[in-house]
C-alpha cells in the first residue's frame, strides 16, 4: 500500500498539492494579507511572562508608560501582553478608534470582563449594559436631552442650584481671612451630584450645603467607595482574588457590597415616594396628570411602566455618568486657567460681551461663550475625565492599521494619550492653547469652533455609544465656570503639579497621597505630583475694579482653597 502510494501516487497528487497550496496561500492572503505590515512596538517582552516585569516597574505611572510607547509606535498602537492578564491593544489611532467604536462596533462590546467588574454596582444599567438591552435603553432614554429639556434644565436646575447654593457657599468661603482650606473639586462634585440627582431623579440629595462639607455626604461616599471597590476589581492581578473575596464578605468586597446597599436603599426610598406621588396624581385625575408630572427621567420612566430593578439600575447607570465628569473637568480647566491667565481674561473679556448682548435667554447666551467652550475642550484634551476605555473583541478580527485582534482581546482606546500626540495636534501638543479649537475669528470675536473628529477626540466617546450628556455637560460646565470667574478668581499659591489620578473617571489628586496612581501635571513630561496643590481664592469687585474691560482681581481677604482628595 504504502509503496503504491510513494511509486504510483506522487505524481498523480502533485498537481492537486499544487493547487492546494495555491488555494491556501490565497486563503491566508485574504484572512490575513488586508493586514499592512504593522509594528506594534509595545513594552519589552519575555518568554511566558509577556511584558509582567515592565508592567510591574511602570505600574505607577501606566498613562505615561503607554503614552510614550504610542508616540514612538508607528501605528500609534501597542499590544500589552503579559502573564496573567489578557491581551491589550492600546491605540491612540483615530482610524483604529473609529473602527471599533462605530464601523465594527458590534465586534466591540464592553464584554463580560467589564460588565462583570461593574455588574454588582451598576446592575444591568444603561452604562453596563451591551447587545439589545443597551440598545433598548439608549432608546428609551434618548428622547430626554432636547433643547427644551436642556433650557429648562438651565432655567431651573442649573439657575437655582449654582445661585443659591454654590454662589453663596463661595461666598462665605472667600469672607474667611484665616478659613479653612476650601476643597475647590469637592464642593464641584458635590454640586454635580446635586445636579445630576435633580435631573434624573427629581430629588434634590443637598450635598452642596456649606455646614456639611466637613463631613463625607452618605449616599455620595457610597457611590465613591462603589466606584473605587469596582476600580480595584479591575486593577487585581488576578480577577479570581477579588471573587474569592466576594464569597467570603470580607474587605473591599465587603465594603462594595455594603455601599452599594445603601445606594439601593436609597435609590428605592426616591422611587417610592415618586411613585406614592404619581399614584396620588392619578387617583386625583384618573390618569397620569401632565402638568404635575416631573420632567426627570424617573417620573418618565415609572409613567413608562419599567420594573423597579430596571430603574433602579438606570438611575445608578446615570448618577455615575453625570456625577464625577463634569466636576474633574471644571477642576482641571480652573487649574490650568490659574496658570494662563491671558486665558482667562479672555473668557471673561467674552462673558462681559455676551453678557451685554440683549433678547439673548439664558440659554442662548450659553451657546455664544464659544471662547469658554473651546477652553474647556483644551483643557479636557489634555486632561480627559475619562482616560481611557475598553470594550472586547467578541471575533478575531484587524483594526485599519493592520493590527490583528484576537478573539477576547481588550480593545483599549486612549483618550489621554491621543490628546498629547504630536502627529495629532503638532509640536504644541502639551501646551494649553485654546485658539487651537477656533475656526472663524471675525472683528475679535469667535464665530465658529472647529468640528474636531470625534475619534481623534473621543472624551465622550463617539459612534452609537457617545456620551448621552454630552451637550448637557457643556452647558453645566459653562454655566457654572461662567458664574464663578464672574465674581472669583482662583490662584496656586505653591508651585508644582497636581496629580492626575485615572480611576474609573479621572480626577486631581493633591499630592502623594494616592499613592498607586501618581502622574504629573501639565508639560514637562517628566516628574510627579509634588504636595497639594493651593490655591487663592479672590472675588472680584462689582463697581470700579474694571481694567481695560477686565476685571482685576481686588478682593483682599483671600482664603486658600486646597485641591486635595482621598
Ligand atoms: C465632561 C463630562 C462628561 C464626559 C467627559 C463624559 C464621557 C462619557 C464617556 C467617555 C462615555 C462612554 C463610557 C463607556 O461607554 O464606557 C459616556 C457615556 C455616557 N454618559 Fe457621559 N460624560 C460626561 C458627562 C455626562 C453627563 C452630565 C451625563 C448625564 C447626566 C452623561 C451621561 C452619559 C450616559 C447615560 C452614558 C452612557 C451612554 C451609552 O452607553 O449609551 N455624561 N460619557
């Protein structure tokens, strides 16, 4: 048989080998010939142990580890590969990010890695949620951010809460000569959490109460220990020892489980007395009466008739959307706006021309501080709230620059990283320049910004999954920077950087506190946070403090307002 096969076969099967051979380098050619020549430099790697052992030394410093690798990396994407942990592709290439966040995104989910890190937090809530049950609520909840739920969000929201709350709160502060150091992003946390609770539960927690500052607000701290408990899960070498943790109760795990009780118990207390409410409403009228119905998200959805737990986790989803973005972000913009101050006397040159521009509502008027917008899409650039995000390859699949993906891969696109590219913004890249984002300058005036690419600027992500609050997060942004630079002024008295700390979104941390996570600030590449960062904090004069249309800052009694956190 077998010498048959040597004697009579082998000239018989070469032509088909040959033809075999030729139909499978075709094949390998289609499967993987699209792929250009990519080099994917990434950290140094070793037999089995990938790259644990850079992994390991640069563990402190990882946005500034992964940024240096993409700037030198061609493709502008690493592959992270190490013992222990699942392939990562970094990219900070916009064509990459488009890919996987809108041209395949449906290969691109967040995955079960994610859901599951977050799941007994954020339940099945829109921010957790992939396939048809994201999709579904996207839909129901898209509807809300109108331009007339925006207006009224700014004429009663907004107006009420930064009058009479924040104004007054700085005010006080800025009476103290010897006062306390003000936390200037606690009091803007708050605020947001005050705010996003209005908007989407209609209940009003009252965290920005000046005499509580002192103390840590309950239901805040359980969404901050939730959120770090969560953040920690995801940073464990190993996910088992969180699991192990969780089934004995013990530790962080522990304290995720009991924080997330009371952000439950607290959230069900809401939604109880909305629905005691409605009920009322209905039984008054025999249906659900518009005019009394709220215009938050909670009333709409128990008038929809979604289950509780569905709500409930819609309600988180929100609340941790909209709580700690807005607030890092105002928090760096009013850092870096300390350090320019040509800058800032330009947005306040701006709110002074707006300002007297008649027939404009409170709203429009929002739309026209351009210069202001442009600040603060600067300052996120180069200080993201959310630095980085992942979704999972659900196939194998390549990303435009030939990198190949396999099946199960985290997919990280890079948000901090991009914004300090110089292929991306030029040679300028980490120097705070709000001019960059103007497109149309007429008799000193800003007439139009530019309409960056989402994907080369994705801090609110892009494609089907981008940030639902995102004009609302301008306009919040803009109506509180506007209200305070109206009457303040906020100085560093040390000198150094504060410290950028990436949780699961990003805020400044004040010195060496934090210590699993320092990074530097703004330019010099090199360095770490170096102690609080302090400020002075000065309110400006109403009458006769006006130079060359600028108000200076006059007010004498300044107190230090300290950044500091955790
Ligand atoms: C500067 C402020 C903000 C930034 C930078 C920001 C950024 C983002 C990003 C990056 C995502 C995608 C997260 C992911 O899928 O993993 C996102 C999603 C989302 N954001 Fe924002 N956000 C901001 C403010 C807000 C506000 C104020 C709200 C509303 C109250 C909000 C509501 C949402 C919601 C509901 C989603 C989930 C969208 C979805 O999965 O379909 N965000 N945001």
């Amino acid at each position: 048989m077998s010498l048959f096969f040597t004697s009579l076969s082998i000239p018989l099967l070469l032509p088909f080998l040959s033809l075999f051979l030729l139909l499978f380098s075709f094949f390998i050619q289609w499967k993987f010939g699209r792929a250009p020549k990519v080099v994917n430099p990434g950290p140094t790697s070793h037999p089995l142990l990938g790259c644990l052992i850079a992994f390991y030394k640069n563990r402190r410093r990882l946005l500034h580890w992964y940024t240096d690798m993409l700037s030198v990396s061609p493709s502008k994407t690493i592959i992270v590969s190490r013992l222990g942990a699942r392939r990562t592709i970094v990219t900070a290439n916009p064509q990459n990010v488009e890919y996987m966040l809108k041209t395949n995104f449906t290969n691109f989910p967040k995955g079960k890695p994610f859901t599951e890190i977050l799941g007994d937090f954020l339940g099945n809530g829109i921010f957790n949620a992939d396939g048809d049950l994201w999709y579904a609520q996207r839909k129901s909840v898209t509807h809300l951010f109108t331009t007339r739920s925006l207006r009224d969000y700014v004429d009663n929201v907004l107006k009420e809460d930064v009058e009479k709350k924040l104004l007054p709160l700085l005010e006080s502060a800025a009476e103290e000569v010897e006062g306390k150091p003000l936390d200037l992003q606690d009091v803007l946390r708050r605020l947001a959490f005050d705010l996003v609770c209005k908007f989407s539960l209609g209940y009003d927690p009252c965290c920005l109460e000046y005499h509580s500052l002192d103390t840590p607000h309950p239901v805040l701290e359980a969404f901050d220990v939730a959120s770090d408990m969560c953040a920690r899960r995801g940073a464990a070498p190993l996910s088992a020892m969180w699991r192990v943790k969780r089934f004995f109760d013990v530790g962080s795990e522990r304290r995720l489980r009991e924080a997330v009780s009371r952000i439950h118990l607290f959230i069900n207390e809401v939604v109880g007395e909305k629905k005691r409410k409605l009920a009322m409403s209905c039984s008054d009228t025999g249906s659900i009466d518009q005019s009394t119905e709220s215009d938050d998200l909670l009333s709409k959805m128990l008038s929809d008739g979604k289950e509780e737990e569905v709500v409930r986790d819609i309600m988180i989803s929100f609340i941790m959307a909209g709580r700690d973005t807005t607030s890092a972000a105002m928090t760096w913009l009013f850092y870096l706006l300390s350090c320019h101050r040509d800058v800032e006397n330009e947005v306040v040159r701006e709110l002074r021309l707006v300002e007297n521009e008649e027939n404009l509502s409170k709203y429009e008027s929002l739309k026209e501080l351009r210069w202001l917008k442009a600040c603060i899409c600067e300052s996120m650039r180069l200080f993201p709230p959310v630095a980085w995000d992942s979704k999972h390859a659900t196939t194998d699949d390549f990303l435009p620059d030939g990198t190949r993906v396999q099946a199960g891969d985290r997919v990280t696109y890079f948000p901090y990283g991009m914004g300090r590219m110089e292929g991306l913004w030029g040679q300028d890249q980490l120097e705070f320049k709000p001019e960059r984002w103007i497109s149309k300058l007429e008799e000193g005036r800003i007439k139009a910004l530019k309409n960056v690419d989402p994907y080369k600027f994705p801090v609110f992500q892009a494609g089907p999954r981008v940030c639902l609050g995102r004009e609302m997060a301008f306009i919040q942004m803009k109506y509180v920077v506007a209200a305070i630079l109206k009457r303040f002024r906020i100085r560093p008295v040390t000198p150094g950087h504060p410290v950028f700390v990436p949780l699961l979104t990003a805020h400044m941390a004040g010195g060496f506190k934090n210590s699993s996570f320092l990074d530097h600030g703004l330019g010099t590449g090199v360095g770490y946070g170096i102690g609080p960062v302090r400020l002075e904090f000065f309110r400006v004069g109403t009458t006769g403090h006006i130079d060359q249309g600028v108000p200076v800052p006059v007010e004498v009694k300044p107190s230090a307002i300290e950044i500091i956190c955790q």
